[in-house]
DNA sequence: TAGATTGTTAATCGATTAACAATC
DNA sequence: TAGATTGTTAATCGATTAACAATC
C-alpha cells in the first residue's frame, strides 16, 4: 500500500494546493531557497502536519531537517494541478468585470490566457479589451469546439448566465467559473465554480455579528 | 442539552446558509410557497439529511409532512447571518474591478451599501461610480471610523493589497473581502475572505486533467 | 386516516492533529 | 555528531448520512 497517486485526494487537499503555491511563489521572490512546513504553516494558517500530510498524498518531496526546496515544489505542485502548461480559457461578457478579468495579469503569469471575449451587445461588440476584439457571444461554440478550449468564465449579467452556460456545456467547455449571483445548472461532465461576491459577505456577516455580541458581554 | 443556539456552529454549516438563502430567494420569485428538504437539496446538491440537520442548530422551521414555509425561512436566515438590516462598505479601487463591484445591483438587493469609494490615483479621484464620487484613499481612515463602517472591500493592483488592509485594520473595519491575489495579513480581529480567480482556477484544472486521463484510460 | 416530511439519533466516514521514529 | 524537520502512524475530532419515530 504506497503513500503516492493511487488514492483519491481529498477535496480539501485540492483545495489548498493553490493557497500552498500563491505562498511559495511569494517566497521564492522573497529570495527565499526553502520553506520549512512549520514557516509555511505560519504563512497560510494553515496546520504544518496536514501541510505535509496533503503533501504525501503525491510523493515525499521534502529533506528531513532542511524542509522543501521551493523551486522544486512549485514545480511539483503545478504539475499535479496541471498548470506546468498553458490553458486557454474565453470569457463570456465585455463589462467592467470582465475587463477586469482580462485585464487582470496574474491570469497570463499563472499559465491562462484568455483567447476570446464574447458579448450579445451591439455596442460592446467589434470594442477591444486590452488586445482581443470582443466578438458576438453566437460565435462561441464555433471557436471553443475550433480551438479546443475547456474553460469558461462566465461574467454577464445574471439573467444571462443559464444561457452562456447552457451554451459552454453544449459546446464541449468543461470547466466553469460563474461570477454571476445566478445558481446555474450545468451537465455531469462539467466542474463548476461559483464565486458570488454578496454569499461571500453573506457568509463573513455571520462572524462579524457573533464578534460584536461577544464584545457586547 | 437543547438543539439551538448554544452550541458552536460547525463553520460548514454557515457557509452553506448563504446558498440556501440564494435558492429560496431564487424559488419564492418562482411563485413558490413552500420547498421540501429534497427540494432544496436537488437544487443546491448538498444532501436533505445535511439541510435538515444544518436548520435544526437554529432552530426548528420546518413543518412535518410539509416542507419550510420559504418566505419565513429566508427571514429566519437572513436573521442568522446578520442581513435582516442594511450594512454599509467602502471599496477601495476604482478600476475596472472597482467598478464591477459598484455598479453590481445584487449588493443592494441583498442590503449592502457601498458608501464610500477610495483610489490614490490622481485621475480617478473626483470621478463618479454610479453617483459615487471617488475619494482619496488618505481619507478612508476617517470616512470608515465617522460612519462606524464595518466591512472594507480591497479591489486594488496586488502590490497594494498590503497596504489597503493594513489600513483597513487600523481604522476599524472587522470584515475585509479581498479580490487581490497577494496573501494579505491582518489582526486578530478582522475576518479576511480571499476571492483570487486563479486560485479557483487552478483548483478546478485538478479535475480538469483528472477527468481527461480517465476519458483516456 | 394515509401520506409526506420533518427533527433527531446513531453509524459511518473522513479529515485533522499530535507525536515520534526516520533521516537529512 | 547534534539539531532540525520530514514522513507516517495512530488518536481525535468533527462532519456527513442513513434511518426512523414523531407529527403535520
């Protein structure tokens, strides 16, 4: 029975390897050479034995009394995300938010890049944003199923975000990500990921009144 | 050992309200009155069982061979998280992230207010978001401590991000959404949520690269 | 009453953590 | 070698779920 591969990872664990490279990339421009799991832990408040352990669930990466070698382990860690390659991703909805999700740069230096932007509205279409001319959403399927593209990110307003999804799905995407409030249905075969800005506060709004009742006693 | 209000809520539990709230909201507009625990968790995809016992830390709201009654359970929720009032913001960043934020209407329909919004950039500060004016960020300290502002939102370029939330946390706020990829710190008594895009991005590709080397196998 | 669905218990499952031998 | 820190085990902790009696 192996420690490497062959389980299934815990969701959890997924979840917190992108926190762990964010933080080794920061060290890394830091100067810094390795990282012990203790600093780590520290960095990410994050329990230092389960930093090693989710570690152990690819492979034995660290040196005993030293700790991780961080170039190495970025490398590691990208390689089991899967983003050692590039991914090109389109973007459904030429408003201020998806401006700002192609104008953002951290997308490019993190291996995504944007290949196509896409609206309904007259106005908004034959616009750049930054270098890509934003194209009429019909135009879609054709270049996501043409180009072989797997991410979407829908950025519309949210009574149109069934319909773009709808149309990811039908068109072979297979990852979502949904900024819209709008809970969206999508096929078996595609991931979904929600971020909606209002749940988000909605979920620190319960801690924000506990701290004051707290305060209050 | 009654079953409400006593006990500490697992933070599973609280994450989950904001997404129950959204369905219900989603299903009165519908034009429903009532919604089973199957219901609700055919929509949300988290198990009846898991919904049922969830409510039950509160309080109990259902009726037995009925369902909950939608318009008193989103009361009950919203009382739970805090959003049975109006909570004011400030954002600081007026770009083009900045603005989507701003002229998001969800945030207002869910009783959140942006009250003030802050740049240090010569050529945003005096313009208009909305009908907000964009003021120096020098003045955010003061806006947030005389209107007794609780929540900050840092939509600023990730070099910044550190200094917005030191900022924050000095001048009281107790809740900081950051949509900045850098790790931010703060003191012990502000509440931090972090929306990087990329790191959900990366986390989805996990699957991504999973399911095609099953669709290769 | 019969049918439906809750509230709640008890069993399962999985994730977190402390501790330490292995080893750099 | 002595000190440090990993990899890994075993114990703990908590969350999820199935099942069902209570009850609308």
């Amino acid at each position: 029975m192996s420690t490497s591969e062959n389980d299934r990872i815990p969701e959890g664990v997924i979840e917190r390897l992108p926190t762990y490279l964010s933080v080794l990339i920061q060290l890394r421009q830091d100067g810094c050479y390795t990282a012990s799991s203790a600093k780590l832990g520290d960095l990410t408040d994050i329990n230092p034995a389960q930093i090693r352990r989710d570690l152990t669930h690819f492979g034995s990466f660290g040196k005993r009394g030293v700790g991780y070698e961080i170039v190495s382990l970025i490398d590691r860690i990208q390689r089991i995300l899967g983003s050692d390659h590039t991914h090109r991703l389109v973007l459904v909805g030429a408003g201020h938010l998806g401006a700002a999700i192609a104008d953002y740069n951290g997308l490019r230096a993190r291996g995504f890049v944007v290949s196509a932007i896409f609206d309904n509205s007259p106005s908004k279409i034959g616009t750049r944003i930054g270098d890509i001319i934003v194209q009429d959403v019909e135009a879609m399927p054709r270049i996501v199923r043409d180009q072989n593209i797997r991410i979407g990110v829908i950025a519309v307003p949210p009574e149109a975000a069934q319909t773009v999804s709808d149309m990811m799905c039908a068109s072979g995407i297979r990852v979502i990500l949904n900024y819209t409030p709008t809970m969206v249905r999508v096929t078996d075969d595609v991931t979904l990921h929600n971020t909606d800005p209002v749940r988000e506060l909605l979920h620190t709004l319960y801690y924000l009144s506990r701290t004051e009742s707290v305060a209050r006693a």
